[in-house]
C-alpha cells in the first residue's frame, strides 16, 4: 500500500510541475489565463474497518482550475488590437454564419483578404448590427451578430441641400460707384464670400455670394443690402434659372434696424435664429432650376436653401449691420465628394467607426462581448479559445461596458496574468514534493528488499 502512496505523490507533484511549467511557457502568450493545480486526499474505509487507524490512500488531482484574474495591459500601434478591462470574452467564429462560437480573451486582430476582422487561426470577429448614421445597437443576441468587415469601398458622395450663411455687413459702407451688379467688375459690389457645394456625384462647385448695399437715395432706407449668387461665376436667380445679363436679379434683400439687427421679409424685427431662409429650386422634375447650370450630367436631387444663420441655428449667428469691418461669420453646407477610407476608431463601447476623406463617418458595428455565470467551467479549446460547458452555463451577451461587462481598450493587448516569481518558487516546490515522493517510494523499496532477505 506504500508504494501506492507514494506513487500517487509522485504522480500529484508531476502534475503540478506540468502546470507550472505550462504557466511559465505561455507567460509571453496574449490573453493567456494561468493555471492552478488542486488536489484532495484519497481515503477509503468499510464499514468493518477501524476509522481511528485509517492513513489514507494518497493524494488525488481534482482539478487543473484556470485563474481568469485581469492580466496587465500593454499598449501598441494597431487600433485592430484589442484588450478587455474588466469581465467578457469575444465571441469568435470559425466560418462565416456559423453559430459554434470560441471565446476569447486575445484582442490581437488584423484584416483578412476580404477585408474582415480574423486572429491569427482566422478566426472571425462577431459584432453586434448598428445603425449606421447613429451608432444605436439594434440587437444584442448572438444569433444575430455577425463577423466584422472593414469596407474597402469608397464613401458615396452627397448632394448639397443645405446652405448656411451668416455675416456682418459695415454699417459705413456706401453704395458701390457702379450701381448695377455685374460679378465681374469688383467696383459694382460691396464683398463677397464664397463656398464649395456638391451635386449628385459628388463634383465640387463654387457657390459666390456678393453684397451691395443699396443706394438710400433711391429705396429711402439706409439700413438695406442686396445678395446675389454665382454657381461656377454663372449668376442666377432666386428661382435658379441662369441670367446671362445685367440687369441679375437680388437673391435676397435684408433690411436691418438701427441697432444692427435684421428685420424679416415683412419689416418686422427678427425675434428667432430662423432668419429669412431661401430654397431655390434645384429643376429637378421641372423644366428649369439650378442644376440647368451644371454641364457634367449631374443634378441636384432636391431643392437647395440658403439659411442666412449658422447650422447649430445660434442666436448670435445671424446676419448683422454694425459699423465693423465685413465679417463672415458661419459659412457652411452639408454636402459632401466622394470620400476614401481614412481610418477605423474602436471606442470603449467597442463602437466601430470608418473615416472618410470627405469627413463623413461611418457606424460599421459593435464588438460583440460574452460572459459565463461560471466562467472556471469553460472548456479549453487551445488558441486562447474555451468553448461553453455545462459547467459554465450558457453565454450571456451584451455591450461592453453594460452591466458587469467590461470596457474596450483599443490599441493594447491583454497580456499573460502568470506572475512568473510565483511560478518560479511553485516550481522549486513542486520539485522538492517529487522528490519526498521518490524518497518515500525508495524507503519503501529498501524494507521490502530487507524482508526478502530475511531467512
């Protein structure tokens, strides 16, 4: 029966040097979780055996437990790497729409040739499907995440709708010399700004508007200003229909009072930031309009309107007259080329976000985060995978960073919790048990040969 003891010591004290020496192996492995061995003694008796004089049969491994503490976080380069602070697993998947996920703690990411988002085995990263204007989750189960893929297409270019204007026009300024308009001769207007729009595909265009300030001793008001406009220094009209000669027709008029706010179109004085907006006509279904100006085969699909305001709609960015210098104070459109892809953000809610060259972003989805109610019960799949278990219950699926699920952090990587000191003293002990356990297993030897010899 000593042999037997001594042997399962043995036994006991290899397992552990095993397991310390696989935590030491993989101490440089990403999203590594170390391993503990546990051991129970062995006793077994009858109910015609004494209790009292019972040794014990040995020791017993009862379980290799993995210890899935935080690991430490180490920064890089890559905004594809990714490290889980706090609780969760990503969901990876060996095809695309299959549904027999592995779980991971190893963010080390990169771009497959299809552009999707694979680790080293080529594995596919699930995520959540988003809206893509807002960013807002519109699930969260597994069965409906999918892999993730960067687009490699360019940005579709948008048509201009909306244009917003806003300026100071000095109240010091006299009438031009020249009293009728011509965009051609400087001597007939006041100032001037301009902007880039952009039609149906995403061609750029410069829109011009001039201001002249009207002749009091003909309109009676000191206090009044002409607009008018060029598309590509083509002038229009307020109906959008080019005019090839003088005399162009005004835009707009605006009329302010004696403290240098605007008044509206009924001589009121302006009381909201909704000042006085314009839509011209863009011809798209009607004989004439705006796009009658553009010679490339593009259009603009509605009706653009000129805001006299800015686009956060500011109560101080509205059009003024005080005796100041010409100052434009919010010129912008919502329109926009084509763009190419400039760049991917991965933020802590593992929100995904393409970057354009036009300045558009993109929402391309959410990195789909796991946790177990038992996350020691998982089953090893190699790779720094686990794969559910009866044990560790059924995957719960959520954002990162709602309820207990951790946060993403992206450019780092989890590294190795193993604290290779404490592996290191566990191995001298490990191999300080082996061997009392061989010496045990000798001692025995020596007795039994001794009673062999006895005669």
């Amino acid at each position: 029966m000593s042999f037997n003891i001594a042997l399962t010591g043995i036994a006991a004290a290899q397992k552990d040097l095993d397991v310390t020496a696989n935590n030491i192996a993989n101490v440089n492995t990403v999203g590594f979780k170390e391993s503990r061995a546990e051991f129970a003694d062995v006793y077994a008796s009858s109910v015609f055996s004494s209790g009292k004089t019972k040794n014990g049969d040995g020791v017993q491994t009862t379980m290799v437990a993995q210890q899935f503490h935080q690991g430490s976080l180490k920064f890089t380069q890559n905004s594809l790497d990714l490290a889980i602070t706090g609780e969760g697993y990503f969901a990876m998947s060996q095809d695309l729409g299959a549904q027999d996920f592995t779980y991971s703690r190893a963010g080390a990411f990169k771009l497959n040739k299809d552009n999707f988002i694979v680790d080293a085995k080529g594995n596919y990263l699930q995520g959540f499907p988003v809206d893509e204007a807002t960013g807002d989750t519109t699930s969260v189960s597994l069965s409906t995440s999918s892999a993730l893929q960067i687009p490699d297409s360019s940005g579709s270019p948008r048509a201009t709708t909306n244009v917003y204007s806003s300026f100071n026009l000095d109240s010091r300024a006299t009438s031009p010399s020249i009293t009728t308009f011509d965009p051609t001769t400087s001597a007939s207007y006041n100032s001037s700004t301009s902007t880039t729009v952009y039609d149906s595909l995403g061609e750029p265009h410069v829109l011009q508007f001039f201001f002249v300030k009207t002749n009091s001793t003909v309109t009676g008001n000191d206090n009044e200003w002409q607009t008018y406009a060029t598309l590509d220094e083509k002038p229009f009209s307020p109906a959008g229909v080019q005019e090839t000669a003088p005399p162009y027709t005004p835009l707009s008029t605006f009329q302010f009072d004696s403290s240098g706010k605007p008044l509206n179109t009924d001589g009121v004085a302006n009381t909201d930031n909704t000042f006085n907006p314009l839509a011209i006509p863009s011809g798209a279904g009607a004989a004439v309009g705006l796009s009658d100006l553009l010679t490339n085969g593009a259009s603009f699909p509605e009706n653009v309107t000129v805001n006299w305001r800015d686009e956060a709609a500011t109560d101080n960015k509205v059009p003024t007259q005080y005796a100041s210098r010409f100052e434009v104070k919010a010129l912008e459109q919502d329109g926009a080329t084509v763009g190419r892809l400039a760049g991917i953000d991965i933020g802590s809610d593992g929100k995904i976000v393409a970057s354009y060259s036009n300045g558009d972003t993109s929402f391309l989805g959410q990195v789909a985060m796991v946790r177990f109610s038992n996350s020691q019960g998982l089953q090893q799949a190699g790779d720094t995978g686990w794969k559910k278990s009866l044990t560790s219950g059924e995957p719960i699926a959520g954002e990162p960073g709602s309820g207990t699920l951790g946060s993403i952090n992206s450019t780092a990587l989890e590294q190795s919790n193993v604290n290779l000191t404490n592996e290191l003293v566990d191995l001298i002990s490990a191999q300080r048990n082996f061997q009392a356990n061989s010496r045990a297993l000798e001692v025995n030897s020596t007795l039994q040969q001794a009673i062999l010899q006895i005669r």
